[in-house]
C-alpha cells in the first residue's frame, strides 16, 4: 500500500498579487480599496473584459452596455501607437481592474453582494497579517503589520470583535485570488488590453511588447456584503461612468445610459432592455442604435434597419 502523504492545507487562492494598499473614501462614500501592481504581458490572460465573462444572451441591457469594443480603436492604439514607438517614449496609464465575485460556476453574472466578509489576523513565517476574506474562498487580503517606528500607513481594523488602528506596510500588500470564484474583470482600459492582446498574435507582435509592465489597479467595494444597502454591479457602474466621463472617450449614448441620477436614463435602459428580452424568436433592440461613438452622430440614425436612437428617446 502506498504511502499517505503527509497533511498540507488546500491552496484556495493559486493566484497572487503584491503591490501597494489603498483606500479611497470620503466622508460620505462607499469605500473602495484597491492594491497598485503590474502584470508581464505573458500574463494578459489573468484579465478579462466585461464581454469575456457575461453571457450576452441573458445578460440585461445594463451589462451589455458595459462590453462594447471598438475594433478600429483596438487597432489605432495597436499599430500606431505601440508599433511606432522608435525614437519615443511609450506608456499606457494603469488599467483599472474590478476584482469581481461570480454568481455561478460558469462566471457569467458578478454577485451584486458578498455572503460573508471575514476580518482576522493571522501570521505567516513570523510576520503578522492583517487579513480580510471574501466569500470564504473567493478573494483574499493581506496587509502587513508593522509598527510606528517602520510604518506611518495605518487603518483601523475590526476582528474578533474588537476595533483598533494598526500600522502597516502599504508596499507589500497582497491580494489573492481564486479565479474559479472570481475574475478580474477591465473596467476602465479595455481597448489598451484588446491592443495589447492583438499584437501578441504574431511573433513581430510578441517581439514589440514583450518586455513591457503593464500598470494596474485592482479594486473592489469591500463593503458590499449582504444585509447591507451598497451593491456591487452599481459601484463598478458608477466608478465606470465617473472614469469615462470625458466627452472624447465616451459618447454620448454611453454617458445617457449609464447614468443612474436621471430618470430618462433609467427608463431608455428599461425600453431597451425590454426589447432585448422579447421571447418571440424577434427581437427589436437592433432598431435602437445605442453604441454610436461618434458624439455629433448620437442624435441622429446612422443605420438604414434602426428607427431611433438612445439619445433621441432621453
């Protein structure tokens, strides 16, 4: 009879990142944390954009309006940007990144709360963490403690039902992640992603970016668990709509439909995601025209099938 080995914890959390501990929040905002780090290029597909990882069949319109790529921009950033570095210096800002929990197995819609959020202190090869845990085994925190003396980054921390402020190494931070559970999904930076990812299908391609760092920013609401009012899907919509604010990189249709502050937003989201849903084999979304990029153009019909536009019904 062969031997039983011997017993070693599961590794719940195969995927790791190290980088640098934020918090953003004002007096009257929902927090956000996020961890500052970069990714090799070889390592692309730890990412994912919103289309990649919603089912366009079931999704509601809301979702759908969140995935559209535009090919031509892709290959802008792709062939005359990164391809024409010679003699220039070439650098993408970070891409902002939602550390997204799934509902189900097949990752297909993000959970708009956690079940749990466990808050504890725990110690690895003679260092103290401070340590919070999403969904028991979706994502993982870690922020060093340090002291005073070594540290002037502190956060107060609540774990066995005690609160109390401690000093930490912001730099060495770590998130973990389980990608059966959890994808990080692109929310700001999806078309840098896209270029990066079409130059490295050809050898030429590889040979341009391979040596690139890509900056990153990982995020998520660390909040957002149920018996709560924060919800997870509207946080990263509206960080999305805050972030793409600027008229020349979203247009207009874009800016209407993802607003939640106007009820004319609301209600053309509503019509459109009534039409999408119609089960009678014909649907009539393809008469909206709601993903022009062009903002002189959101006001009028461009395609000879469509009858209106988003911008024309708001």
């Amino acid at each position: 009879m062969a031997a039983i080995p011997g017993k070693r914890p599961l590794n719940r959390f195969p995927k790791v990142y190290q980088g640098s501990f934020g918090l953003f929040q004002t007096s009257d905002s929902y927090a956000t944390q996020f961890l500052q780090t970069s990714l090799a290029v070889e390592h692309l597909g730890d990412l994912s954009t919103a289309s990649e990882v919603m089912d366009l069949e079931n999704s509601p319109f809301e979702e759908l309006i969140q995935r559209d790529i535009d090919p031509a921009r892709v290959r802008h950033i792709a062939n005359q940007y990164l391809a024409q570095g010679a003699g220039r210096p070439i650098f993408f800002p970070p891409l902002i990144v939602c550390v997204a929990l799934m509902e189900n197995e097949d990752g297909t819609r993000i959970k708009a709360q956690y079940d749990s959020v466990d808050h504890s202190i725990g110690a690895e090869n003679g260092q103290d963490y401070l340590v919070s845990t999403y969904d028991e085994d979706g994502f993982r925190i870690r922020l060093p403690i340090a002291d005073a003396e070594h540290s002037d980054r502190s956060i107060l921390w609540t774990a066995d039902g005690k609160q109390k402020t401690y000093h930490f190494y912001a730099y060495a931070s770590e998130l973990a992640v389980n990608p059966r559970r959890a994808k990080l999904v692109v929310l700001d930076g999806q078309h840098r992603l896209e270029a990066l990812r079409l130059l490295t299908m050809t050898a030429e391609g590889r040979e341009i970016v391979a040596s690139i760092q890509l900056p990153i920013c990982l995020v998520w609401p660390p909040a957002a668990d149920v018996g709560g009012n924060e919800n997870i899907t509207g946080d990263f919509r509206e960080l999305f709509i805050t972030i793409n604010s600027e008229p020349q990189r979203v247009s207009g249709h874009f800016l209407i439909l993802l607003d939640d502050k106007k009820h004319s937003s609301m209600a053309v989201r509503e019509l459109a995601n009534a039409w999408k849903q119609e089960s009678t084999g014909w649907r009539r979304l393809h008469l909206l025209e709601w993903n022009t990029r062009d903002d002189e153009s959101t006001d009028r019909r461009t395609r000879r099938f469509s009858i209106t536009t988003i911008s024309i019904v708001s």
